[in-house]
C-alpha cells in the first residue's frame, strides 16, 4: 500500500503557527519580565509530575527506555545552554530580578522545532505512524522536555542567586 503524498496544507499550519509564536516572541524580546526565584521550580516540577503519571499509567517497553533516557540526558546540556542563553538583571536599588530572552534563545528554540519537524517528516515518510511508533516518539520528546526544562530553570536560578548576591555585597 503506497502512501499518498503529504497535503501541503497539513504542513503549513503548523509552520504558519510557529512562525506565529516567533513572531511575537520577537516582538517581546528585548522587554523584562520579573523573575521570581521562588517559583522556578513549578513549571519542571509539574512538567515531572505529569511525565511521571503518564509512564506510570503507560511505560515505554523495550529499547524505547534507552530512547528515552537517551532524550533525557540530551535535553539536560541543551537546557542548560538555553538558560544560559536567558538575560538575567538585578535592579541595584529593588534587588528585583528580571529576565528577557537573547536573540540566540529565540533561534536555539527555532532550531528545536525545526529538528522536531524533520523527524516527525522522516519517521512518517519511513512509515512510522504506527500507534506504537507514536506512543515511542511521545516518550521520548516528554523525556528530553523535562531535562530540558529542568536544567534551564536550575541554570537561571543559580545565575540569578549569584547576581543578587554580588548586588547585595556591593551595597554600602
């Protein structure tokens, strides 16, 4: 059974909608938000909760384990990077933290979903739409997303707390 050509609609909207998002990313990029230390935890503690839940109620089976702590361990240095890539400020009079996305952050990002398109193109033109072939993919993108939250998030925080406490020795 041959496969029928992809509709090219079915693959602009996902592009229309990235470019989308970067587009106003972009537009947001140089603008500050607050960085709360306290709640850097949330997002990969939530992220891990529901991971956990998830291959609790449905395990990877066979070498898709090894794929998926393969993803983990990958998406540990990248996230790292990423919130590295993250500007952190100290406002010197507040001791308020802020945070702002570097170009470099925007194109890492573009970089991940483009990477993402084009395996999700080969493993379907090699007929890997299998419901298993799905549920293996899922696991593992899961698994890279929570390395990759987890250390952007653990990078600022010790960025940030090492910001604030050279603000606060050079106060008078």
């Amino acid at each position: 059974m041959e496969h029928e050509p992809q509709n090219w609609v079915s693959t602009l909207i996902p592009v229309l909608v990235v470019a989308l998002v970067m587009l106003l990313r972009l537009r947001r990029i140089n603008r500050a938000s607050r960085l709360r230390l306290e709640r850097l935890w949330m997002l990969p503690a939530f992220y891990a909760l529901a991971v956990g839940t998830i291959f609790w109620s449905h395990p990877p089976h066979g070498t898709t384990w090894f794929y998926v702590l393969a993803a983990f361990l990958i998406g540990l240095p990248l996230g790292w990077y990423r919130g590295n890539l993250m500007r952190i400020s100290v406002d010197p009079e507040t001791h308020a933290l802020s945070q702002s996305a570097s170009p470099a952050a925007i194109l890492f990002i573009l970089a991940l979903v483009a990477v993402r398109f084009v395996g999700r193109s080969l493993a379907l033109a090699n007929g890997g739409s299998s419901p298993d072939a799905i549920f293996a993919l899922t696991d593992i993108l899961m698994a890279f997303a929570l390395g990759f939250l987890a250390m952007q998030r653990l990078e600022m925080g010790l960025r940030a707390r090492a910001l604030l406490a050279q603000v606060r020795e050079q106060r008078p």
